[in-house]
C-alpha cells in the first residue's frame, strides 16, 4: 500500500464526524434561511403584524437551531 493510500485511509475514519456534521449543518442552514426569508416577505405584506411575526421568527430559527445542536451531539455519542 502506498503512503497516499495509507494517509487517505486514515483520514477517512477520523474526519467521519466532521463530514457528518457538516451534513446535519445543510439542513438547519436551509431552514433559517426560510424561516427569515418568510419572514422577511410577511413583514412587507402586513407590517402591522410585526410583533407576531417576530416572534414566530424566533421560534422557527431556535427549532432550526436545536437541529444544528443536535448534529454536534450525536457526532460525539456515536463516536467509536
């Protein structure tokens, strides 16, 4: 086997947690994205609504963010 080989395969089984996170990452990172995008668009369409939307805003991004959390977690629970 050949040092590149050798360092590829040890590189793979260290960095799983890593990658993994960086999927679980995708989908809060989407979300947050929509939750204010919406928002966003809300607020323009009745501003008179602004305290509710508001806070439905905050709602969304903490549930998105608890994902990202969760992703972190998990990466070191399952660790081998």
């Amino acid at each position: 086997m050949s040092a590149l080989q050798s360092l590829a395969a040890e590189g793979v089984t260290g960095n799983l947690g890593s990658i993994g996170y960086g999927l679980a990452a995708i989908g809060p990172g989407i979300g947050v994205g929509i939750v204010f995008g919406n928002g966003t668009q809300a607020l323009a369409r009745q501003p008179e609504a602004a305290g509710l939307i508001r806070q439905n805003q905050i709602l969304g991004f903490a549930f998105c963010e608890a994902l990202a959390l969760i992703g972190i977690v998990m990466g070191f629970v399952f660790k081998s």
